[in-house]
C-alpha cells in the first residue's frame, strides 16, 4: 500500500488546480491519478476558444488551457499516474485504482479530492419514443468523434438541447461540413451561455426552437428524421403542433451529471439537485479529510471557475493534512426563492475565511431582482441583479463577519425578491 | 445439402440447434440479422416464469415447468446468469381476490412448487417497497430471472463450436417443398435440407405458410420496457406481477440478473412486424402500471426504454412439432411468453423428434459447456490483480459505467460467434449497457471493432448492416 498525503482523483482542470494549490501549501507528497492517457480531461476534446479569459486574462482553446495547467504541474514535479483508473474509495480513505502497467494499486491518502467531472445524459433518461437507430449521439460523444477522431458523424442533424456543448456542436458540425437543421430546446429560453447563442447558433443561421422537444425518433436503422412538437410551460407537447423533420442524426445536449459512482461507493452524502457531494465552505464532503471541486460537484459554465474552486478545494485539503479536521460549528444555507442550489451548503462559523463565494444557481429567468442573504432574520445582504438565468452560474461573496455572534441553530438564508 | 436447416437465431432456434449440434447432422443456422438473439430474444422480461399462469394441460404449462426445473442446471453448465428469485402475484382489490384464488389452484393444478397465499401483511414484510395498499398475493419461491442474451449466445456458441454453421445476415424469402427434400431461397443463395425446424418467431407464420395447409397467424404482440439504473436495482428482490390480463402476465417489475430494475411490458397488439418502436402512451402506461405496484417508480434513474414483439399465435398455445401435412418441416411457432422459461425445454423436446425422426446418433465428441466472458467487475481484488498481471488488457478500462475491460471486449470479438457490432459487444460484456448508455464507450468500442476485424471505422455499425454511425472524415462533404 502506498501512502501518500493529498490524492487527485482525475487529471482535468479541476484536478490539476488542486495539485498545485496543495504543493503551494507546501504538500510534498501528493499524487494524481487519471484515467486517460493524458492530463487535461475533457478540455482536450474543446478545441473551440473562450477559455481562460477569467484565469489569464486572455482568450484560449480547451487544449491551450489545459496545457497551461500541465505545463505548470510538470514544473512542479507533480507525480501523477495515468492511464489509471480507480475502482474504490473506502470510507478510510484506501483508494483502489487499476491500470494496464501497474496493474491493481492501492494508496492510502490522509487528504482526498474528488475530481472526477461530470457525464451527459443519455437518450434513455429522457426517455424520447420511437426506435432506438443509430445516428443518436450526446453531444459530448459527437464532439471526440469530430474532435479527437477526424469523423463526421451524421449530415443532416437536429440537436436537442441548448446546453453550451450543444451550441458548440452546433457550430462545429457546420464547420465540418454537415448541415445542422435546428436547435429544439424544451424550455422557453436556453441553457446555454449568450455568447455561445450569438457565436454558435445566429452568425450561422440555425435556428434555435424554445419551447419546442423531439418527441419521437424515426428510422429502424439509422436515423430518418424526427417528430419536433412545441411545447407548453409544464414541458407538455400539445397536440397539433407536430411536424416531422427528416434528419440522419440527433444530437442531445441535455444536461450533465457529476459523475459521482465513487463518492457514492465511499458512503458521501449527494446533493439531490446537483447529484454531486454536499460540501461545507472548505469543500469537505460528509467524510472528513475528502474533498470535492469542479464538475464532479456541481456542473459549471466556465473552467475558469472550476480551476478557482478547485485551488480552495487543493488549498483545504493539504491543511487537513497540516492541521486535521478544522470544522466545527456549521450553519446551513437554505435555498428561498428563486434559488436552485448552492454551493457550499453549509457555512463553519468558525474556521470560515473572511470572503467566502457561494456558487449558486437560479430555478427560472428573473429580471430585475433584489438577491438577499439572510442569518436567522437579519438581512445582511442586498443586491440589485438586472437579469439572471439558470443557464448562467451565479455567487455571491459571503463575509465571515456576517456570522459573528451567530449560533448553530440559526440558518442562512439566500433569495430574490423583488423589492 | 443439410441434414436440418434451422431458420431463426432467437432462443428457441439456439436451443434446438444446441441440441441437435451432439448428433451426427449437418446443420445449418439461417439468421437475418447481424447477430443471434436480435430480435424478440433481446427486448423481454428476461423472467424465468413459475408457470401459474399457463392453462392446465397446454404445452405451454408442461415446458415452461419443465423449463423452470432445467434452467438452474443448465444455466450453470452454460455460465448464463440466473437467479431464482420467486416471484409475486398481486391483487389489489378484495373483489380480486376470487380471482387471485383460481390463479392459485390452476398453479397447484400445474404443479408449480411452494406456491402459497400471502396477505398485506406478509407481503410488506417480504417487499417493503410494494404499494401499501396491497391486498394479497401469491408467491411463487421457483420463479426466476436469466440473462436473456446469454441464454441465446451461450447455446448458440455451444452450437456452433459443435459445428453447426451459422449464416447471419441471411434472410430467407421462400421455402419450397421438393420431392425428399426443402429449397430454400435466401439473400445468401439457394440452400437446401431433409428438415427444416422453424423457429423465425414473428415471421414464423409466413414461413409455415409457405409448405402446409394448415395455416397459421401470428400476430405481434408489442411490449414496451423502462429500463433503470442499478442503483435503484435492488428496489424489490422478488418478481413482481398483478393479476393477469386476457392479453398477457400485465406490467411486472423486476430486477434483472444483472442487477437493474426493470418495468413493463405493456401489451398491444400491432400490424407492423418490424414496428419496435417505443411509444408516448406506452412508456406512461407502463410507469402509472408500475405506481401500483410499487410506491414510488424512479423516474429519474431510467436509462433506457425498448420495445419487443411477442410472437402470438391465435390459437393460443405454443406450436411445437412436425407439421401435420408437411413431413419433415418442424414448427416452433407461437413462441411468446413463456418462450424463454421453456427454452432449454423446447430444444430437447423438438431436438427429441428431430433426431429420432432422422435416427441420428450421438457423436464421439461434443461439448456441452461454455464459459462466459469474465465479468471483470463481479472479481475480487485479488482476482482483478492478478487478472491484469496476466494480460495487461483487463487494466485498460473501456466502459466505465460497467466496468468492462479491454481484454473482455477482444473477448467477445473473437469467441466462436464473435461479436461484429457495438450491440453484439453489449449484449456480450454489458459494455455500454449501463447509465451513460455508451456515451463514453461508443467511440472507443467502434474503434476496437475496426482493429481487431480490420474493417473501415465507417463500416462498423450499432446492429444491422445499415446503423453504421460515421458518414465520411471531417471536411470531407465540404
């Protein structure tokens, strides 16, 4: 068995941002384990620009990024094992990995981060009738294919979903030299980021269907086409509205799901909203010494927030290993109206930093909107928000002095209001 | 010139040919599909059915008995998953009960074992998931589940390693009746054989129609499943069924061998015999279904939902054996539920008539076991460990979500009926069967398939000839 202090479970930007900030907080013995036989996750298959512009003020392609990261992880003389893929994580922290080389590896880690990302979901979870052809693809799959491999997919295509890897699918197709029909999305605005709406979807004129889904899928073999029906506001199609659009592909891009088979092998406690770990303000799951950042926790717009979370999260796990546990009395952050989730969901009165940002996201489109925060019945927080979508992450920075005073049986609360 | 032609690679034709393959016989297997077990034995319950519910005396009732009775055994001569998990039969209402009670004395009239009444009580204790308002039911300890595809590969491979020659992709159009001998015209060429068996499930009417007199009609019966994850699989241990309808055993839920929860089927009959597709009414008919018999369906872990045909035929009973006025043609006709149950039972009853009539002998040497791909997931630590050491191919993770490995994916190419499609390696290695449904696999399963049978990535293809998934290189339409 080998030992080691802070163990990264995936080599993404969430995982190598937290390898850096614990070997910052002096970690000597640190390892990261990935899967692939290269560092950088799924940002090596978005070769589209529009990261970094947050992390190093300019404007990057997924592979750029990545290699940022990499390059500074090689620099430090990270150690990391690829091509490794971890089976287990117990409840004592034993991580279990297997790998073609090394064959079946065990490491005892006194610090964890979880940093596994996320998956799309499938066809099935929507469950869209018809016949089950090929030509179906996630988005994310047409992407490795188009991106990774040097293949077309499919020709004439409808995609489902206006998620962001969607609308960069959308472009990318073109470009590629298929024919993208439409863009149906069920909701009655997008999921996606503006800029990828005005980039991907306007310059190229596709046009974006809201309130419209498939709701059947034609072809024994391949795909034929598909049965486009608007929708009413409770996502119901009405009846009337079909009308039949003859395609050879379907790409969906409906959403992703933190990918969290070994947290919940480890025994953690999942968000039922964002189906990844519950964390507290040092994003520590419920076992102690196991940390979670990125999109395995909750999914994210941008990678830049996902490398700014996952240096907390790094920088948390090395004290652990410094210090031990440094939570104590927890207050918990309850979602008023409007808001979807936070995270963190909870707050440690005393161990928290002076600024703490709390991610959130919001359940619908609200236009001019107060955000509140209140501890017990005080308001503490008041700000204006012109517009704000779920398709777009929110946070709000939290002040530990908000908290002073506080007891653990008060709670935290964070809303809208119009006024 | 065959000494038997068997025409349908579904579990009944699997399960004659298996059969047959021990005897001194040229035999030939026609399949129109790309791969054994693609049609009405690949979208079902995969239950292995107490027999209750057959009435007393029919066919159906004696091999679906003896059915159940062999499939322990010969599950595990094959390395096929099976579980004998009992199952229920649910009422609802006290105005059911009568029914319930006539269900339960054809079951001692059909000697299935350890049936017993249950009342809500007993029932909740058994099933705490169950609908508390649950009125009674019965249980029936020797019902069972199997892994569908397995039944049908492992007999297939048995088959074919004994040296039948299976023809896949190999459509038959007509049989002819010549003066000692069939002609049988196929997308492959003529072939010809003493004896035919027909087991061409929801096409097995044509077929039969073509040579006797006495004609048959069969009439798909659709089913539509939900399919969902494992980890709501252990949701209800039991089998679980409702009073029966006339058109079938109703919407079961049940876990599968592999450890999933499964709902349906609805039951419906159609026109279209290639018509298996999933419907809006279907999928809600059988979730609201499913609200009765559990309290809560787990909508938001479904992965998959499919449609199945069942091969109905009007008169109601399996159809099993030499044509009344054609010598030497075989039917297995009508097979719907409980087909499977009574697979390994059918294959030695019709096999039984066959070889007497042909007065075929044993041969020397033939196998009758079979060994599965390895399940790498279901291995202990150590196992996996040493696993790896011996081929570094059982460390290279293909399908995350299953656990499936490199080396059982190069497996299941290249057994006897190796896999040739990203279906075929699913059904054999539960490679992108579980809940991202090979969103991550695919791409990486596609590859393999062109390196290891040294075919164009564009040509390689989810089942039949036609679901290839690549149209051209990027760039290249521009």
């Amino acid at each position: 068995m080998r030992n080691v202090d802070v163990c990264i479970i995936g080599g993404g930007p969430a995982g190598l941002a937290a390898a850096l900030s614990a070997r910052k907080e002096g970690i000597e013995n640190i390892l990261i384990l990935e899967r692939e036989t290269f560092l950088g996750g799924i940002l090596n298959q978005c070769i589209h620009n529009g990261f970094g512009l947050h992390t190093f003020k300019e404007e990057l392609t997924g592979p750029e990024y990545a290699a940022r990261y990499v390059q500074m992880v090689e620099e430090a003389s990270i150690p990391v094992l690829l091509d490794t893929m971890v089976i287990d994580i117990s409840k004592d922290k034993v991580v279990t990995a297997i790998s073609p080389q090394a064959g079946l590896i065990q490491i005892q880690a006194i610090s964890i981060v979880l940093a596994m990302g996320c998956r799309e979901r499938p066809r099935g979870a929507l469950n869209i009738p018809g016949f089950r052809p090929s030509g179906i693809y996630s988005a994310g799959t047409a992407q490795r294919y188009v991106n990774i491999e040097g293949f077309l997919p499919g020709k004439e295509v409808v995609i489902l979903g206006s998620g962001d890897i969607g609308l960069i699918m959308a472009r990318r197709m073109t470009l590629e030299g298929a024919h993208v029909l439409m863009v149906c999305e069920i909701l009655p605005f997008s999921g996606g980021l503006k800029r990828n709406i005005v980039q991907c979807l306007d310059d190229f004129n596709i046009p974006l269907r809201l309130s419209h889904t498939i709701t059947k899928i034609h072809g024994k073999y391949r795909v034929e086409g598909v049965t486009v029906q608007q929708v009413s506001l409770d996502k119901t199609p009405i009846a009337g509205t079909e009308e039949f659009v003859a395609c050879d592909t379907i790409l969906l891009s409906v959403g992703l799901i933190p990918e969290n088979e070994l947290s919940r092998k480890a025994g953690l406690k999942i968000h039922t909203t964002t189906q990844g770990p519950l964390v507290n303000d040092r994003f520590e799951t419920s076992i102690p010494g196991v940390f979670a950042c990125g999109n395995v926790l909750h999914v994210h717009d941008l990678v830049d927030w996902v490398s700014q979370e996952a240096e907390f999260a790094g920088q948390f796990a090395a004290q652990f290993v410094k210090l031990g546990s440094q939570i104590s009395r927890l207050l918990p952050i309850v979602c008023g109206y409007g808001i979807r989730y936070t995270v963190p969901t909870t707050l440690c009165i005393d161990s928290m930093k002076t600024l703490t940002t709390v991610r959130f996201r919001v359940t619908d489109v609200f236009k001019d909107y107060y955000l509140d925060v209140f501890v017990g019945q005080v308001r503490v927080s008041h700000q204006k928000k012109r517009i704000v979508a779920p398709g777009e992450m929110e946070s709000i920075l939290f002040k530990k002095h908000w908290l002073d005073s506080k007891t653990e049986d008060e709670e935290i609360t964070i809303l809208l209001q119009k006024e | 010139m065959f000494d038997v032609l068997i025409i349908g690679g579904g579990v009944i034709g699997c399960s004659v040919a298996k059969y047959l393959s021990e005897y001194q016989l040229k035999i030939g297997l026609l399949e129109k599909a790309s791969d054994v077990c693609e049609l009405t034995s690949k979208a079902n319950s995969g239950i292995v059915h107490s027999g209750i519910d057959a009435h007393p005396g029919s066919l159906k009732a004696t091999l679906n008995l003896q059915g159940n009775q062999m499939m322990e055994s010969f599950c595990k001569e094959l390395d096929v998953p099976f579980i004998r998990n009992g199952s229920l039969i649910l009422c609802f209402e006290e105005s059911d009960y009568p029914d319930l009670l006539r269900l339960y004395d054809q079951g001692v009239k059909n000697e299935v074992p350890g049936i017993k009444i249950l009342n809500q009580e007993e029932l909740l204790q058994l099933e705490p998931n169950l609908n508390p308002h649950v009125y009674a039911g019965i249980l029936a300890p020797s019902g069972g589940i199997v892994d569908p595809f397995k039944l049908t590969l492992m007999q297939a491979e048995v088959a074919s390693t004994n040296g039948v020659s299976f023809f896949l992709q190999t459509t038959v159009f007509y049989i002819q009746k010549k003066q000692d001998y069939f002609q049988v015209e196929t997308s492959k060429g003529v072939f010809q054989a003493k004896l035919i068996v027909n087991a061409a499930g929801i096409y097995a009417d044509e077929f039969n129609n073509q040579v006797s007199n006495h004609i048959l009609k069969i009439i798909p019966r659709k089913g539509e499943y939900c399919l969902f994850d494992k980890q709501v699989g252990s949701l209800v241990k039991h089998t679980i069924f409702q009073l029966p309808t006339p058109l079938g055993k109703g919407v079961v839920v049940t876990p599968t061998t592999d450890g999933n929860l499964l709902l349906g089927p609805t039951a419906y009959d159609i026109l279209d015999k290639e018509d298996i597709s999933t419907t809006v009414e279907g999928l809600k008919f059988v979730v609201e279904k499913g609200k009765k018999t559990i309290k809560e369906v787990p909508m938001s872990f479904v992965i998959t939902a499919f449609a199945g045909l069942r091969a109905t035929e009007a008169n109601g009973d399996f159809i099993l054996g030499e044509s009344q006025d054609v010598p030497n043609f075989f039917n297995a006709a009508g097979m719907e539920s409980p087909g499977l149950s009574a697979a390994p039972a059918i294959g030695v009853y019709l096999g039984n008539q066959i070889t007497t009539k042909l007065r075929a002998k044993k041969k020397d040497h033939f196998v009758t076991r079979n060994k599965s791909v390895v399940d790498f997931d279901k291995l202990s630590l150590t196992e996996k460990a040493r696993y790896i050491e011996n081929d570094h191919d059982f460390g290279q993770i293909v399908c995350r979500c299953e656990l499936v490995t490199l080396a059982q994916i190069k497996e299941a190419i290249h057994r006897p009926l190796g896999a040739t499609t990203i279906d075929g390696i699913k059904r054999r290695t539960r490679a992108g069967s579980g809940r991202c449904q090979g969103g991550f696999c695919s791409p990486r399963i596609l590859d393999i398939l062109s390196k290891e049978l040294h075919k164009d990535p564009k040509e390689i293809a989810k089942s039949s000839e036609q679901s290839t998934y690549l149209v051209g290189l990027d760039k290249e339409l521009l």
